[in-house]
C-alpha cells in the first residue's frame, strides 16, 4: 500500500480566493439604512447640513472615490447590487442642491457644485440674421469660380468647397 504525502497549505481547486480588502457594506439594506440615516442627520432642525457627496462618503466611513466606485458595476460587476442605492442617494443630493439655487446668498456655490459634479453646463444661444431680421444672404463660393480657376484648385480645397455648398443649399431649401 502506498501512502501520500500532501502539503496542507496548498488551496484545493474549489477554494475561492480572496483578492483586495472585504467590501465595506455586506449587504444592500446595510447600505440603505445608513445613507438613510445620513440624511436623517443632515435634517435636523437644531443643526441642519447640505446634502453632499462626500459628506455622505464621511458618514460612511469611507471616501468619495470608493462610495463612487459602488455605482461603476461595469468596471467592478461584484457591486451592482449597490447600483440603484448609489444612484438614488445620488439623485437625493443633486435634488438637493438644486433647490439649493433658490436660497438667497449661496446661489454661486451652488452652481459651482452643479458644474463640477453633476454635469451641468452654461448654455448660450445665439441668432444671426440679416438686414430686418430676414435671412442672412449668401452665394456659393464655387458658382463665383469660373472653369480656369477651378482647374488650378487643389483637389482637397476644391472637395472642401464643394462640400460647403452642398451644405449651404442643404440649409437654404429648409429654411
């Protein structure tokens, strides 16, 4: 009889191992009662606190980077139970500060926080027209060019000008 000799700190194939450190929330409910109770904290009367993205990372005892990171499941799958969390909680603060915009005195702030983090951008319109508010009249360059001229274009130059006039009629017949 043969006998076998194994080593005991070998990892047998059905072991799962372990990389990184353990996940800060071991459940979606964990997650949900202590964001709710972040903003249960925030509204109290007798010392009231903006929502914020890193005030919420705080009161969780970890960083915005990390409380990001449990929103992006398509870079870390494992956290996609935590993804709808994320993104109300998410929703709850962006709410917040865009009410925000209607109290007197923090108004620039308020903005500023909406730029940076929420995605929010200036937009700024602008109308031509011309003489009595008609239609700017233009003329194809390529019309004004007579045939000796256009053979001495570059070809590049020349499909770059047609290409604007196609662009230029395209625009004129539907306005």
């Amino acid at each position: 009889m043969k006998k076998s000799i194994t080593n005991s700190t070998e990892k047998k194939p059905t072991e799962e191992v372990k990389k990184g450190r353990p996940k800060k929330f071991q459940s979606v409910e964990e997650m949900e009662k202590l964001i709710e109770s972040y903003f249960i904290h925030c509204d109290n009367p007798a010392n009231p606190k903006p929502y914020t993205i890193t005030g919420l990372a705080v009161w969780l005892d970890t960083d915005r980077n990390t409380l990001l990171d449990y929103e992006n499941y398509e870079k870390f799958p494992e956290n996609e139970p935590f993804f709808r969390t994320i993104k109300r909680a998410k929703a709850k603060i962006q709410q917040f500060a865009e009410e925000s915009l209607w109290k007197s005195g923090i108004t620039a702030g308020v903005i500023f926080n909406l730029k940076n983090n929420w995605g929010w951008k200036d937009k700024t319109e602008q109308e031509l027209s011309g003489p009595d508010g008609k239609p700017i009249k233009t003329e194809s360059t390529i019309s004004q060019l007579d045939s000796q001229k256009l053979k001495n274009l570059d070809p590049e130059k020349l499909l770059a000008l047609k290409k604007a006039a196609d662009i230029q009629n395209e625009l004129l017949t539907n306005n």
